[in-house]
C-alpha cells in the first residue's frame, strides 16, 4: 500500500499505542496536522512548543506512555530544547518530532536563507537526547517512527529526537502492512545477575536500608521494593523520582528526605545499602557529601550510571522487577526493623514548630487530594516543600524538575498530565514560573482539562531571593510586579480566585476547586522559608 509520508507518521504512532500529541502548527508540518486530524488521536495545541515538551514530558511521567511533543521547523525546533533537556535528565519517556526545510533546498555547509532554516538543527537535540535521526528517504518514514518510539520507552528511558525534511510529509511512500506490527525484540529487561552474592551480604548485614529511585518507578518495582523492605526489616529512603513507591503510611516508609538530619541518620547508621534505580544524585546527596556506607549495592539496568557517583561494592545489573523478585524468592521470613521511628516523629514535630505555614500547605493538600492524584511541583519555594515533603501516595503520584531544574515546568508539564488522567492533576508553580507559559491558560480552558493549578504569589523569584540574603547580598532582580492572576485565568473564561496565606481559607478553596471537574486557578498570596532541601540549607555542608 501507499500513503503520504505524513499518514505513514500517524500510523507509526498509531502502533506505538500512542493516544494525545502536543504541538504547535507551522507552515512545514501542516501535512503531518492535517493526518493527525484523520488519525483520530488527539492532538493539543499548545500555545508555545516549549510547552508542547513539558505537556509530553508530564504525560510521560504520569502516565508511564510515550509522550509526543511535535513541532515546525528553526525556531519551532529551537524552542523545544530546554523542555527536551529537562526530560532527559529526568529520563522521560519523550518523542520530539521536528520537520525540516525540503530536501532539495538543502546544501551542506552552506546557509541558504530559506525560511526557518538552520545549518544543523538537529545538532541542538544531540546533547540532550537518547538518540538523533534524521529521515533521509520517504520510504522509511512509517520503520523510522516505530522505532525511534520504541527506543525512547525501553529502559533506560530518555527522549529521542526525529527530524523529517518538509517535502517528505507529503511524499508517497510505501507502507508494508506484513511488517507493520514487526518490532524488533527487546532482550535488555532479559539480563538478570546472580544474586546469590547480594543475599549473602544481606544476610550478614545488621542494619540494611533501602533506597529508591526513578529507576524503581519506572520499572513498576512498588510491590517488590515494600516486599523486600518487609523481608529486610530496611527502612525505605526514595528519591525524588521514587516517591510514593512505597505507601506514606507503611511503617519502613521513612516519608522525610535524607536533608532532614534525623533521616540522615538512618543513611549513617546503615551497614548495608541497597540503592534501587537511582543514580544518589548531586541533589539526593546534598552534593555528594552522604558518605559510602560500608556495603553498597546497587541495581540498575544501567552498569555504567550504577558507577557513576558512589562506587559500589557489587552491582546487579537488569530490570529492577525482575532483580528484586529474584531476591525475593531467595530469603526465607521477615526481619524486625532495626530502626526506631522516634527520631522521625521527632522531626515531623520540629517542622511542624518550625515552618506552620509550610506544613499547613502539605496538610491541606494531603487532606484533599485523594489516592489517585497527581502532583506537578515546579522550581518554586512551594514545589520544593511538597516535592520533599508532600504525601505521595502512589508511584508517579509526583513529577519535579530535579533533572535539570527548569523553571516553568509544572503548569505546561500539568497540561500533558491531565490530559491522560481522570483523576485530579494540582500544579504547583510560583508567581514567576507560572508566567512562563501563562499563555497556556488559553490551552487549558480550550481542552477544558480537569487541572487545579496553585499559584503561589510572594512577589518575586522567592528561592532567589532568599540565596541572595544568605549570600549578604541586597535584593536585586528578584523582586517581580505580579499581575493580577485571578482577572487573568478569569479572562480566558477559566474559575480563579485567591487567598491570603494557608489557613483554612486556602483549605475550603482548594476543596472547591478539586469538586469543580474543569480548569481553575488558586492563587495564594504568602511568603515560605526554603526548606532543608534546598542547596542553601543543606546540613552536610555546614560541617
């Protein structure tokens, strides 16, 4: 059979099980709308592409599918970078789709002046990518999609970039409809060590701990991570990419992050470490600064980013499911823990004493949001206290931007989550984050997407403003002029309104707008002390 190129595009998509694209139009890429149109998926429209990524980026991580961000040529492109880059560092499961000028117009080396034309676009995407294709015939468009789709979902996952030349999309190509369904086999979640030597230093060990990570997330290892805890008697230390792996109320829960000097304890105090789909990043580790435990084991399905920042003593390399349930099986009974959770009452009190307004913000939201909900934190004073510290309740309950930090992540990123979720999506974004794409109030109200985003208004750049009083310096450049949030979410015809502070007010408003099933806006006017999470208060580096 034969297609245009860009119906071959629509179908590739349609194999990978993809559901929702995000993306802007241009005139390069209207062939490839225009298939989309007839494909039946649906297709959201953002108002920026950097949005398109974060909304993919999002979709991507609260859902566990492939998100697809598809923008025009040159600037559109370009535009696109800092999202995907944050989705790399994240590893995200994101397909960027990128056209070019036509095929014909382009001359190595040289630049012609043709509309939206770069030298080498795709070199943008190179360092913040899993992988870079460029389609160089028609009649491989439908096996290029497939798999560059394939290779951004398989372990470990990360985005991947494919660029097509303009005059392709409207290009007959051949479509094999005997090979349409051929994937080539995936033998990575195949490879499993031994082990046997694990166990064994598991046996030994008197004080073991757990630790979790994106990597669990994305593998599913919920359930074998609290069925090894259980056999352990560990306690059970995540990531920001981990939380909610284990539920906030099982007793080997630690629920606090390793900032907390009492949590830090725990890390001290264990003889044995087994660290499950993280790499103890710089922001995990407050800088490097956690010291290595006498034993550390790591499983990953990566050997290499397993030995990337604290070198183990054994590494078990393979699909964390697959790992832990081997381990599993191989001890018989259960522990009693080794640990006491004083000292973690004991720090739930001192930040209940010490930071009110902050912990009345996690209370409120703990009490309103249900089992099901998920949390868009952004590089705010507020996401970093609920990214730290919030009650995740499930896996993928909570998508932050400790990847590369970028600012602005979570209303776009919100967007592309609500889009594959029926249950409630909260944003939480600072006064000067959420007006980076607060455009995108226009795509929330068309889509009518049932998202809740708090905006947090203390009137500048907060976490700025607070490295600059610590650093002696005066307030410059971080004091912002806000507008008026609620006449302008109103105006794009979306429900707001604002609060001062977190009391109870802000409480029955959020009740409010969770109930409403439609976009809205909660604006609160309040000022928070970073938490210790944050690099300036990091207790290991004030020794």
């Amino acid at each position: 059979m034969r297609y245009t190129g860009a119906e071959a595009v629509t179908h590739a998509l349609a194999e990978l099980g993809v559901e929702v694209v995000f993306g802007v139009p241009g005139a390069h890429n209207l062939a490839l709308w225009e298939a989309l149109r007839r494909s039946g998926m649906r297709v959201i429209g953002v108002r920026h592409e950097q949005a398109a990524g974060y909304a993919a980026d999002g979709y991507a991580r609260s859902t566990g599918r492939l998100g697809v961000a598809i923008s025009t040529t040159g600037p559109g492109a370009a535009n696109l970078v800092a999202a995907t880059g944050e989705a790399w560092a994240s590893g995200s499961s994101v397909l960027v789709i990128s056209t070019d000028i036509a095929s014909g117009t382009r001359r190595d080396g040289r630049y012609r002046g043709a509309l939206h034309e770069a030298t080498d676009q795709a070199a943008f995407f190179r360092p913040v990518t899993k992988s870079v294709t460029i389609i160089d015939k028609p009649d491989s468009m439908f096996a290029d999609v497939l798999s560059c789709g394939l290779l951004a979902t398989r372990a470990p996952t990360r985005p991947v970039y494919l660029e097509i030349p303009t005059d392709y999309l409207d290009a007959a190509v051949a479509y094999d409809e005997a090979s349409a369904h051929a994937r080539p086999p995936d033998h990575s979640a195949e490879r499993v060590a031994d082990v046997g030597p694990a166990l064994s230093r598991l046996a030994r060990s008197e004080r073991p701990l757990m630790w979790a990570g994106g990597g669990a997330t994305s593998s599913g290892a919920g359930p074998a991570v609290q069925e090894l805890a259980e056999r352990l008697g560990a306690p059970v230390l995540t990531s920001f990419g981990g939380r909610g792996l284990v539920s906030p109320e099982h007793p080997l829960a630690v629920g606090l992050p390793p900032h907390v000097p009492q949590v830090g304890k725990l890390w001290d105090s264990a003889d044995t470490i087994l660290v499950v789909g993280s790499d103890l990043d710089a922001m995990n580790t407050q800088g490097y600064r956690q010291p290595k435990p006498e034993t550390l084991i790591v499983v990953d399905i990566d050997a290499d980013r397993a030995r990337t920042n604290y070198p183990p003593d054994l590494v078990l390399e393979g699909d964390a499911v697959m790992v832990l349930d081997r381990m599993n099986a191989g001890i018989k009974g259960s522990r009693r823990p080794w640990f006491s959770a004083e000292g973690l009452r004991q720090a739930e009190s001192e930040l209940e004493a010490t930071y009110p307004d902050a912990m009345a913000m996690l209370e409120s939201l703990g009490a309103e949001l249900g089992e099901g909900a998920t949390v868009i934190a952004d590089m705010c004073v507020a996401g970093y206290w609920y990214a730290g510290f919030g009650r995740v309740r499930r896996p993928r309950g909570l998508a932050y931007p400790v990847g590369w930090g970028t600012l602005g992540f979570a209303f776009p990123a919100a967007l592309g989550a609500s889009s594959g979720t029926e249950t409630p999506v909260v944003s939480i974004s600072g006064d000067g984050g959420f007006l980076y794409a607060c455009g995108e109030l226009a795509t929330l109200a068309q889509e009518d997407l049932p998202l809740t985003s708090i905006v947090v208004d203390d009137g500048g750049y907060g976490m700025l403003r607070y490295d600059q009083q610590e650093r002696s310096y005066e307030s410059f450049g971080v004091e912002l002029r806000s507008p008026d949030f609620v006449a302008m979410a109103s105006s794009f015809g979306v429900a707001a309104e604002a609060v001062a502070g977190f009391g109870s007010d802000f409480r029955r408003a959020l009740r409010r707008q969770l109930a409403l099933g439609h976009p809205s806006v909660l604006v609160v006017h309040a000022r928070l002390t970073p938490p210790p999470t944050t690099s300036p208060r990091w207790y290991r580096t004030r020794r």
